[in-house]
C-alpha cells in the first residue's frame, strides 16, 4: 500500500500569521508541481482535511474524496489569525514547554491532535488501498511517525508547504 502524506500548497495569508483552523486560501499558481507529485504517487483516491486549503487540490486531483474531520490542524484558539509576534511572548513560552499537555490560549493541546490524527490514521490504513492524504503541518508530524512506528515529535519541524511524501507500506 502506497500512502502519500502531503502539506497544502502556501496560503494566502501574510507570512508569520498564526492559523490552525482559520479557514484560509491557497496562494496563486502554487499547484502545478503539488498536483502532478501526487498524480505521481498511484493514489487511487484521496483523504483530505476539511479545510479549503486541503480540500481545493484535493477536488483538482479528479480521484474520489474523503473528507476526514481528524485531519483538521491544532487549534490555536485565540490566536488565530494573529502574528506569531503579536502573542505575549510569556503566553507562548508557556505553552511550548509542553506542547502534548497544554494548549494555546483557548485551543487544543497536542496529546489531543495526536488522539484524533491516530484515529484518522487507522481509518485511512484499514481499506489497504494506496491513497493521497491532503493535510497540515500539525497532523503531519504524527502521521509520518505513525507510518515509521514512531513517537511523534509535535516540536519536529513541520514539513514544506506542497510537499509530499511517499510512504510504503
């Protein structure tokens, strides 16, 4: 089974802006080279998170969608749709000294993505078929180190905008 593990193309958004679940657009003309890796990989349908940013390349990819919930990004509560440096730098700090145990102000912590995005997984993993899966930085991380029978490391760097990773099971 093939799985390609792939991060939105950029957003719209100005760089260093803080979104999780803010529902933002993808930049212009930044699909070509996403769209053709992922027709590359022999996916045979697609699982996509439901935000636009996921969900616009999935529906250009032409296979079958799966809409998944799980695959949603961490919800960064109330600093959504803020600069990264306009949140009180104390706030942050905070927050980031344990990132599976506390969440961004008013959000979701990590212990709780890594439970939702594991679900997701043995969803995607079940039918043994070779598929796409249209997602986040976030869900990201823990997908690639369920798929290598790892820990996943939430203060990983998160991988590029349109990337996509082949993955052999």
């Amino acid at each position: 089974m093939i799985v390609a593990l792939a991060r939105h193309p950029a957003t719209s958004l100005p760089a260093g802006t803080c979104y999780g679940r803010l529902d933002v657009g993808l930049a212009a003309d930044c699909w070509p080279d996403f769209l053709e890796a992922l027709a590359a990989s022999g996916a045979t349908r697609v699982w996509s998170s439901p935000a636009r940013r996921c969900v616009e390349p999935a529906r250009a990819t032409g296979l079958p969608i799966i809409i998944e919930p799980r695959l949603q990004e961490l919800d960064f509560g109330t600093w959504e749709g803020r600069r990264w440096s306009d949140i009180p730098r104390p706030e942050f700090d905070y927050w980031a000294a344990d990132l599976l145990a506390r969440a961004p102000h008013g959000g979701e912590t990590g212990a709780a993505l890594i439970v939702r995005v594991s679900a997701a997984w043995d969803a995607i993993i079940a039918p043994g078929k070779d598929c796409a899966v249209i997602t986040h930085g976030g869900p990201l991380k823990v997908l690639t180190a369920l798929a290598h029978a790892r820990t996943p490391d939430l203060a990983a760097p998160a991988p590029p905008f349109g990337s996509v990773n082949i993955i052999q099971r």
